[in-house]
C-alpha cells in the first residue's frame, strides 16, 4: 500500500470531516498522464453526495484551491470534483456499485487512509 502524499491531506481531511461510508484512494499516476490520484467516496444518501462535496469544495476555497471543474452535485446521485492532480468521484452507495471504479483500477495500487480512519470507524 502507497502512503499519502502531502499534498493531500487537506482533501483528505475534508472527505473524513463528513462521515462518509467508505473512502478509498487509489494510485494512478503509472497508469495515466490525467491525474495522479482518484478518491472513490460513499456516501450514505444523495442528500450526503452533495453535503460532502460542496463540504470540500469550501473547505478547498477557504486554502485558495479551486476546482477545475466539478459535475453532478446538485443531481447527488454522483459528483465528481477535479483538482488536477486528484480527483475525488462521491458516490451514492447503488451508483458507486453500479460503476465500480474500483474494479476497472484493481491492479493499481491502493493509498493507506488509515490515519484519517476514527477508532470507531475503519474506511
């Protein structure tokens, strides 16, 4: 498992702030000149798609980061917020099964959250 990059742990940080039910933070930069790192969230319900991903883009706001561009927000059955070098995709539980972005990035390798992870929560 790859370690978190500096860089970002403010994102990170603002994905946790929300409780999701799982994140996963997957290493792509081997793998493609778009991006370096794809964030894969679940969230509980389309209310928490949305709730979470205008959390981040605040909380980015609030450091001066802007996204490049962001879809699906309002919609919450799935966002996707685009920071170049990281994208985080916000899924509502059926859509993120549906789509399994996990899967289509099985052999890259995985980013290890757990110092973002409660006690009493594990991502």
């Amino acid at each position: 498992m790859t370690v978190i990059s500096e860089e970002f742990r403010p994102y990170l940080s603002a994905v946790f702030n929300r409780k999701p039910r799982s994140v996963i933070a997957i290493d792509v930069e081997p793998y493609t000149s778009y991006t370096d790192m794809l964030v894969i969230v679940e969230a509980g319900s389309h209310r928490q798609v949305t709730a979470i991903a205008e959390h981040i883009i605040t909380r980015m706001k609030a450091d001066k980061i802007t996204a490049l561009g962001t879809e699906g927000i309002k919609e919450g059955e799935w966002a996707l917020l685009d920071y170049g070098s990281l994208i985080i995709h916000i899924f509502e539980t059926r859509a993120k099964t549906f789509y399994d972005l996990e899967g289509l990035w099985s052999d890259a390798p995985r980013i290890d959250l757990s110092e973002f992870a409660s006690p009493a929560r594990t991502p």
